[in-house]
C-alpha cells in the first residue's frame, strides 16, 4: 500500500465530493471493526473519545488517517472529524458507503435541528443542493468566534466542543427514536454546561482555568440569550445532581458525553482531589454507570491529556506531568488486575514478547528490539476491547509503563521455569 498522503482541502467547497472519490479510488479505506463484547452505543462512544470529538480537539481521524492535515486549521480538522463521526454513525445504523444516501439523511436531520444559528444557515443556502447545503452546515456547527486572553491550559484549542451533540442526536434520528429527539439540541447543551457546573464545584473551589472551560463550553452552546444567562447564573451560584433532566438516564450516548466532559472538568487542574473522587462516585451511581466503566473513562481521559501536553503549558512543568502520570498508572494497575486472566493467556502465546520483557529488567533493549515489543503489546491491547481503546496518537510512553507493570502483575509469566522453551 502506498504511504503517500491524499489530498483534500476543507476549506474550499466540494470536499465532500472529494472525500467520496477518494473512497471510491480506494485511497481512504472505510472499515468498521467489530467487538463482540462492545454494543453499538458504547463502539460509537469509544471511537468519537479516540477522535477527540467528544471534547472539541481533533486528535485522530476516524476513516481517513492517510489525508494530508498538515496545512488544515484546528476548526478545518474538526469539521472532518465531525463529518467522519456523522459518517461512522450512519454506517453503524444500517447506511451504506454511499454520497446521496448519507448527505440525504444528513439533510433530514439537520432541517430539524434546533440549533439557534441553524435556521438561518439553512434558510440561506436553501436553493443550494445537498452538498454545499451540508459543507456549509459543518462550517458553521464547527465555528465560534470566542478566544481566551490567557492560556492556562489547552482550552484554546478548543473549537465547538460541542458538535459532538450533533453525533448524538444523528443517532436518536437514523434510529427513528421520537420525533422530538430531533428537537433537544438546546436541552443536551443546557445539560452539558449543568454538568460542566456541577464538576467545577465539587471541590468546593471554581479556579480559573475552571472558568475558562466553561466559557468556551458556554460559548460553544449557541443558546438563546435568556438560556445561556440562565446557565451563568446557575454556574455563578452552583447546582446539583436534580437540575439534570429526568429523561438523560434515558439517553445512553448524552449520559456518557455529561460523565467525560465532568471528568474532563475536574482534571482541569492535573489532580482530582478526594471531593472531587466522591463527587465522580455519586454522578457515576446517579448515571448508572459500571464502575469499571468509569475506571475506563478516567484512565482514558488521563492518557488524553498527557498524549496532547504539548498543547498545555501547564503539563510541560515534570511536577504537574508526574501527578496525571502516577494517577494514570494506578488504574492502568487497576484495569490489567481485572483482566489479567485474559493478559496471561495472551502472553503465553506470545513467548517472544515475554523473553524480550524479562531481558528488558536487566538490560537495555535495541532499538529493534523496542519496536517489536512495542508492536506485539499493541497486537495484545488491541484484540482486548478493555485495552484497545486507550491506543490513542501520543501513547507512546504506554510502553515502558506496560513493561514495567506487566512483570509485577504477572511474576509467574516471567520466570524461566514457567516459559517453555
């Protein structure tokens, strides 16, 4: 397979069109693995976490890793990602790998959502065919004009962190749920900036960089003005678990998205304190949350931010990295413990991989020989599905933390008379 990168330029119209011939010439593989132990719903939430979606910051694309992104703005890879994510959910849900099919539904769908900014975006390009009409949807759903005078941490970064709504309500549409599910776009964002309030409070502290989030959150929601002064108010004067709607527990997708950004939230600052742990126990029972689940949804939102510290000036500072990293290999620690069953059988057919672990105790390895552990962890993780989600771009320093904890969790893998030879 050829390594050179394909072409597309998001910025100018008819990318879309573009996207699809690429498709079609077989330079962009459109493939959908499939997990026995992961429904629908949560393969859909994995995958849109992988991306960076979920919290408004591109990392990895969902389809087309061979597009060349290199001169693409962060609102530009957005606006793929948001298209790759729409694009997933339909392929999820029965749609087929097909330009009219998708950009029809996409049609459908967005002429009933209740996003303040959309009536007029649709008005405007109504006499416009499927295409533009959606390329410039994207455009306006991925755009906001709000910028931080200070960086204290990524949140510039950000774009609209929440066109990631948009994924959830494609879904309740291409599954016919309830005609008004179409119509809860200004509900799910009220939500989300309750959530976003709830988490900063939990400590009983709001610091800045907390506040900075929840601008750009509150930016993000496009809400009518009397909602969106409802919602500072509320984050001025707090709120509690009952604010949510009773109908979210109903909304798997929405319950997940409120439960990432909270934690998203509380790790603003790198830690997350003892009232903070107690607050995220009581969301979790309130969301009805497994509590390995939750252990996976922080470990995977610890391994985000440090895959992007280099967009946090906070994280470059080796006291702040070392906390989200002592933090991160604790419940790493934690999730191998409950699947080390599974991570036995695997290493004992991986007798390579375990000779080449034990040498790496009391030498170094080649460069070579890094590489092929490297390689062979990966193939471990990824045919786990409690593992395979946190191969995120930026895990490299997975790596020695899995070498140096795999032995500890495992001695009797490591010893010479328990490795035939």
């Amino acid at each position: 397979m050829s390594t050179t990168k394909s072409s597309i330029a998001p910025n100018a119209s008819g990318w879309i069109s573009k996207y699809f011939d690429l498709i079609d010439k077989g330079e962009l593989w459109i493939h959908i693995r499939h997990f026995d132990e992961i429904d629908d719903l949560k393969h859909i939430h994995l995958k849109c976490m992988r991306s960076g979606i979920v919290f408004g910051l591109p990392t990895r694309a969902i389809f087309g890793h061979r597009l060349n992104t290199k001169n693409w703005t962060n609102e530009e890879k957005l606006k793929v990602l948001l298209f790759e994510a729409l694009l997933f959910v339909h392929l999820k849900t029965g749609g087929k790998v097909d330009k009219d099919e998708f950009l029809s539904r996409l049609t459908e769908f967005y002429s009933h959502h209740n996003a303040k900014s959309l009536a007029q975006t649709l008005l405007f390009f109504k006499k416009e065919g499927s295409e533009e009409k959606i390329e410039n949807i994207l455009s306006q759903r991925v755009d906001i004009k709000f910028n931080l005078l200070e960086n204290k941490w990524w949140v510039n970064s950000l774009n609209n962190a929440f066109a990631y709504l948009d994924v959830i309500l494609f879904y309740n549409h291409c599954m016919h749920f309830d005609e008004d599910a179409l119509l809860h776009y200004t509900q799910f964002a009220q939500e989300a900036l309750t959530a976003i309030t709830l988490a900063t409070y939990a400590d009983g502290e709001v610091s800045s960089v907390e506040r900075d989030l929840f601008n750009v959150f509150l930016a993000s929601a496009n809400l009518p003005d009397e909602l969106r002064d409802e919602a500072k108010e509320r984050f001025e004067q707090g709120a509690t678990l009952n604010t949510f709607s009773d109908n979210i527990k109903d909304q798997w997708l929405l319950k997940r998205f409120l439960t990432d950004i909270s934690l998203l939230t509380m790790f603003s600052n790198y830690e997350i304190g003892k009232e903070e742990m107690l607050y995220a126990e009581r969301l979790r029972i309130f969301m009805d949350i497994p509590e390995d689940e939750m252990d996976e949804t922080m470990m995977f939102i610890e391994n985000f931010i440090i895959a992007n510290r280099e967009k946090s000036e906070v994280l470059s500072d080796s006291a702040s990295l070392e906390k989200v990293y002592g933090s991160f290999t604790n419940r790493w620690k934690k999730i191998l413990s409950r699947n080390k069953d599974k991570l036995a059988k695997e290493l004992s057919e991986s007798k390579e991989l375990v000779q080449l672990m034990k040498k790496s105790m009391s030498e170094e390895l080649t460069s070579e020989e890094k590489e092929k552990v490297k390689k062979q962890l990966k193939d471990i993780l990824k045919s786990m599905p409690a593992f395979a989600v946190f191969m995120i771009p930026g895990g490299t320093f997975l790596l020695p933390m899995m070498m140096k904890i795999i032995p500890d969790l495992l001695p009797s893998a490591f010893k010479d008379n328990e490795i035939e030879e």
